[in-house]
C-alpha cells in the first residue's frame, strides 16, 4: 500500500515536471520597442544573430493591433489580447475596456502574478525604458521594478547587475531603442540601422551577464518587440509595422531553426509560463510557441 503511495506521487511529479522545459531557472525576456521583424535580415547584430543561429526564431511573429505600444506589451506579458485585458492604445495606462480578469494585484494576469501565485518564493524583475510600461505591470507581484527614465544603457547596466546578483527566475527589460530613432528619422533608414547596432551591443551585454553569473546553461533569452513601423510611424496594418521578431535561445532549444509555428505576441507570455510548468489563467488565449523545443 505504502509503496503504490510513493509510486503515485512519483508519478504525478513526473508528470508535473513534463510540463517543464529541463534544467531552465531562468527566463530573461528582452523587449526591444519598434524593432520590426523586416530590418533583422540587413541589420549588422552579431549578438543577435548568435542566438538565432544557437537558438530558434521566426521573423513572421505578430503583434496585435493596433501596432502600438501599450496595447502591445500588456498582450506580450498579459497573455491575451485587447479585448480581452483591455488597454487598446499606444499610451494606455488603464484599460480603455474594462479588463475582463482582475488579479488580486489589481490588473489582467500578467506572467508575473502568474509565477508570483504558483512560485511565491521567486525573484523576479522588471526594468523598463519607456515610463508607459509602468502601469502596465502588476507591481506588486514583482520582486524587483527599475524604472528607467527613457534610458537604455542605465536599464541594461541595471539588469546586468539585477542577472549578476540575483539570478531571478524571470527577468523583463524594456528598450526603448530603436523604436526612438524610428519616430525621429524613419524606419529603414541608415539611421535605424545604426541604432540596432546599438540594441544588439545592449543585447549581447545581457547576454555576457548571464554567462557571468554561471547561469548561461540553465537559462532561456528570448528576444522581442512589441511592433516594427513604417515611415516615422507604427499604429497601422503593413507588415513592416505587424511583424516582429521572436528569437528564442538556451537549453532545451532546436538551434539553427526556423520556427515553423504562426506566432502572435501573447504567446509569449504563454510559453513562459510553459517552460516553467506553471498553469495559465483560464482568460489567457496564448499557447506557448511548440516549434522551438527539442522533444
Ligand atoms: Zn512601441
């Protein structure tokens, strides 16, 4: 009787753990605003494009619409779309709709509420550019939240120092470039251009940090924005403004590859939460992105 008891919990932890992607501690999110998908293929991002070639991506993810900001992060790191948490447009900062779940943190679930419900005892962190992610997150779920004043190298020495010290379960950074030279120049321009080399040497001293901190082989980096543009704009419907990247990298991952998966950016918090083995809301529409793990 005694051994069929143990057998079952056994059981049920294996299957428990199924859910989970082996061996990942850490999940470093890194959200690039108005980096559209079409500029990675010309862009001269050597960091970037080592963990597309170590790791999978796809240039055909989607984010909602509108192609704007606010609306976007909250569907990247809410798991759902407008309709469903409510913030529609580019400086949102409470829902235009009512949201249609609210947390007892006061909005939509959110991936952090989601690991702080499931993993109360975990360190996450949230570092961000652009003010207007601020009333997009739910605050008090997260164990770290660093402001950044419109400053992306003051987010990156920050969430350097956060990866190096802390070693959270789950990091979130904000960079507000290119989106900024997008607006001020345009979009394919040499300026953009030479704006994302700077993302990329942002990105790769992320990348260096999390070597760093000895946690290089239990860690996923997964890169994104919350939309591309056209022109000195982003808010309509071209794929220069609809599609963005999503690159995924650490263990577990197919290297080299293709994602073959549609991804839309709710998905992303969906994975996440996958990869850690945690339950999803029931109002979250993203499913984690399949086509990226090695089985
Ligand atoms: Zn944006």
């Amino acid at each position: 009787m005694k051994r069929s008891i143990i057998t079952l919990v056994v059981l049920c932890l294996t299957l428990h753990l199924s859910a989970q992607v082996k061996k990942v501690k850490h999940i470093v999110l890194i959200g690039c605003d108005g980096f559209g998908a079409y500029a990675v293929p010309d862009a001269k991002m050597p960091n970037l494009k080592k963990l597309m070639e170590t790791g999978s991506w796809s240039l055909k993810a989607r984010c909602v619409l509108p192609s704007s900001s606010a609306v976007n992060w909250a569907t990247m790191l809410m798991g759902s779309g407008p309709t469903e948490h409510g913030y529609t447009e580019w400086n949102s900062k409470v829902p235009e709709i009512p949201s249609a779940v609210i947390t007892k943190y006061g909005l939509y679930p959110s991936i952090f509420s989601v690991i702080r419900d499931q993993k109360p005892n975990a360190i996450t962190a949230a570092i961000y550019s652009w003010p207007g992610i601020g009333p997009l997150i739910e605050q008090k779920a997260i164990t770290i939240v660093v402001p950044g004043n419109d400053n992306d190298d003051f987010c990156v020495d920050t969430t350097v120092s956060i990866i190096k010290r802390e070693k959270p379960l789950f990091t979130f950074i904000h960079l507000d470039q290119p989106d900024g030279v997008g607006h001020a120049i345009g979009h394919r321009t040499p300026a953009y251009y030479d704006t994302l080399q700077n993302v990329d040497t942002r990105i790769g001293k992320i990348v260096q940090a999390v070597k760093d901190a000895g946690i290089a082989d239990e860690t996923i980096i997964i890169v994104t924005a919350d939309h591309g543009g056209i022109n000195k704009g982003h808010g309509g419907k071209s794929l220069d403004e609809v599609q963005i990247p999503w690159v995924i990298n650490g263990p577990g991952i197919k290297k080299d590859h293709e994602i073959n998966d549609f991804i839309i950016t709710y998905d992303t918090a969906a994975t996440i939460a996958w990869i850690f083995g945690l339950k999803m809301p029931q109002s979250w529409r993203g499913k984690a992105v399949d086509d990226c793990f090695i089985n």
